[in-house]
C-alpha cells in the first residue's frame, strides 16, 4: 500500500521490518520475497545501485532454493534496472537467460514479457527488424492470455512505428492500447498509454510544427493528471504534469512552463522519486533554452547534471551535457560540454555512435574557425574508428583537398556531404 502511494521510505522500512524476522525464523522464502521489494523499491525511487544489489542477493537466495520462478523474476528485474541505466548489452544477457527459463517453465506470460523487454532493448539498440520479430512473437503470446497483456507490448510497437515516420499507425496502436486498458479497469495502465499518446504527439510537432499536435498532447496529459489525482498517485501526477509543462513551453507560454515544472519538481522531490526529478530538471533546462531564457537554463542543466553525476545516470548525463553544449554554444560559442557528452558515451557504444551524429548535426552549424579547433578537439578524444575517418574527410574538404570516403557508412557520406562549406 504504501508503495503504491509513492510512499516509499515507509514501504521500505516495512519491508526491512519483514526481512528481518525472515532472518531470524530463517525462512528463506520471506527473505527472498523482502529482498526483492526492497530492490523494487530503491528501483522506482530510481537508486540503481542499491536496487542491484537487493536483487543480486535475492539471485543468489532463489538459487539456492531452486526456486525457477523466483528466479525468472529477478533476472527481469535485473535486466530492467541495466536497461534504465543505459546498459542495454547487459540488459539483454538477463533477459535472454529469463526467456531461456521461463520457456522451461513453459509460462506464457513471462516468455511474452521477456520477449517484449527484448524488442524495447533492440529499439534502443537500433536493431529495429529484430525488434519487430521480437514483438510480433510477444504479442500473439499476449493474445492467447489476456488483452491486458497486450498493452505494453502494443506501447512498444507504436515507438517501432514512431521511429519509421508512421504516426498514424503509432496513434493508432495506442489508441487500441488505450481502449483495453480502459475496458478492463487497469487504470494505471490507462494511465502510462496516454502519458505515451501525448508523448508522440509531442515527438511529432518536432517533425512537422503542426501545433494541433500539441494540442492533442496537452489533451493526454490532462487526462493523465486527472486519472491519477483519481487514484492518488503523486508520482504519475507529478509526470503528468512536467508533461503539460513541456507542451506550454513549446506553445511559447514559459510563464505557465515555468510554473507547471516547478510544481512537478516540488512533488517528485517530496517523494524523493530521483530519477524523475533528474529528468524533469533536464526536461526544464530544456525549456527554458528553447525559450531563449540561457542563464536561468544553465542553472537547471547544472542540476541536472549534478544529480546525473551523483546517482550514475550514464545516458542521462550524455544528454544533459548534450544541452548544456547548446546553451554554451548559443552564448559564447564554446564547446567543452560537447566533448564532456562524447566522452561520457563510452559506457554503451551504441549511444556513442547516435552522440556523434547529434554532435555532427551540430557541427553543421558552427562557424568554421570553431568548427576546425572542434575538429581538432575531437580527433583527440574520439574512440570511434568510422567517426575518425569521417572527421580526416571533413578536414580535408575544408581545406579543399581530396578526400577517401571508401571506408565511410552510407550514412556519415551523406552527412559529410551535406556540409555547406
């Protein structure tokens, strides 16, 4: 109960309370069981390390048990903190070693959730015809079962469309998700689908500026916002609400922006939610920059990045160093951050090979003595070998030489043409 509140420093203390007397009466199920909602609830807090490490003991307590579902369960668990903290390799061995059990175990629902979190991995990872198998397997899993079953897996899918310029098959895709949660009552599901609704409207004014989509949005969020005031649900709220914070932003209303990001700030705070709170700080400093407000965007970007820093948030931090270079870049024509961005990307290589892109996209923009000092800059940092020969071509074609593209992806090709010089 108090989990679901968002009352999480009660919820643990209770369960710390139940571990205990687990310890004493040497009952390993109750300990196994306590382990796990205590990683659950440093999980949704947003505390990764320590969620980890309540989770790898409960590995180890189910293994010594022989317990194959409790084993199952916390290898998803495992894997889905590895996938929030950006480390989408790892992530993917705990869901495999999952699916690889839970056929064994012959659960149908387990196999289509594992094969569910598998697709989302291969999205982020770019593998998108993998993704689509991946899903497609889940899915007529999640048929067999139950529609509510099919509601995560349909989110999913949407992004795949989404991310292939398809938002009428997105929306429509999430407006079947949203119809099933509905019909069956499962109310936070409703919830997190319209969160997503208005999320890709918002991706797709960013497209084409049609402003009825931030329209649409600010439509979804609000329905959030009353759904989950419904159910007293401070974090979704909370959500919700930097949701509706984004839209007046991008609708030039930074008054009311400023003011619905704050609110969300001061209950994701209360509740001590950190990664919320990291990303909404992100989400503000990003207002606040595309509201040409600079100095009062340094300052959020900064907290975001200190509270990046501090909790290990790997791919967050990429990104707020990512915006903090286009705020310095839009002052002073500086570029520090960008490099501090590229080298905080090493973690994952896919994530680095998608910063070189968003910093090429950059480039194109900068004034060309920064842009050779840049270049420089990043020949000295750079631990990707087809970003280094597409930096030797773009120095030879500022200079006006001959340059080799043999070695180069399609796409760097395209990007390196596509320099106005």
């Amino acid at each position: 109960m108090y989990h679901d509140r968002g009352e999480w420093g009660q919820a643990r203390e209770y369960f710390e309370k139940n571990l205990t007397i687990s310890e004493e009466l040497g009952d390993k199920q109750g300990i196994s069981k306590a382990l796990n909602n205590i990683g659950v609830v440093y999980h949704d807090r947003g505390e990764w390390g320590p969620a980890l490490e309540y989770f790898e003991k409960n590995l180890t307590i189910s293994e010594e048990l022989g317990d194959k579902q409790g084993i199952s369960a916390t290898l998803n668990n495992i894997g889905v903190v590895y996938c929030n903290r950006g480390e989408w390799g790892r992530a993917l061995e705990y869901y495999e070693k999952n699916l690889t059990i839970s056929k064994e175990l012959g659960d149908k629902q387990v196999i289509s959730t594992t094969l569910n979190n598998i697709g989302e991995i291969n999205i982020k990872n770019g593998d998108l015809d993998e993704a689509k198998i991946n899903l497609e397997k889940s899915l007529d899993l999640a048929e067999e079962l139950a529609p509510i079953s099919t509601v995560d897996v349909l989110v999913n899918q949407s992004e795949l469309w989404r991310l292939d310029d398809r938002y009428n098959l997105a929306f429509e895709t999430l407006e079947n998700a949203l119809q099933i949660a509905t019909d069956v009552g499962a109310t936070s599901k409703e919830i997190d689908v319209l969160e997503k609704l208005a999320d890709t409207h918002i991706s797709k004014y960013i497209a084409d500026k049609e402003k009825k989509n931030l329209s649409s949005a600010e439509k979804f969020y609000k329905k959030a916002l009353d759904l989950a005031r419904s159910l007293k649900m401070p974090l979704q709220e909370a959500i919700a609400i930097r949701g509706i914070g984004i839209v007046q932003a991008k609708k030039g209303d930074i008054t009311a922006s400023k003011k619905s990001f704050k609110e969300s700030i001061e209950t994701l705070r209360s509740l001590g939610a950190i990664f919320e709170l990291q990303k909404t700080a992100l989400e503000y400093a990003r207002a606040l920059y595309e509201n040409n407000d600079f100095v009062e965007a340094e300052i959020a970007a900064k907290t975001a990045a200190f509270d990046a820093l501090r909790n290990d948030y790997r791919e967050p931090l990429v990104k707020t160093y990512l915006l903090l270079g286009d705020i310095a870049m839009s002052q002073e024509n500086q570029y520090k951050y960008y490099l501090d961005c590229l080298k905080e990307a090493e973690f994952n290589p896919k994530i680095y090979v998608k910063t070189c892109f968003f910093l090429i996209f950059r480039m194109k923009k900068m004034e060309m003595q920064v842009l050779v000092k840049f270049i420089r800059s990043l020949k000295e940092i750079n631990k990707d070998n087809s970003f280094d020969n597409f930096l030797d071509a773009l120095n030879a074609r500022i200079d006006g030489k001959s340059y080799d593209t043999a070695g180069l992806p399609s796409s760097l090709v395209q990007e390196l043409e596509s320099f106005k010089l």
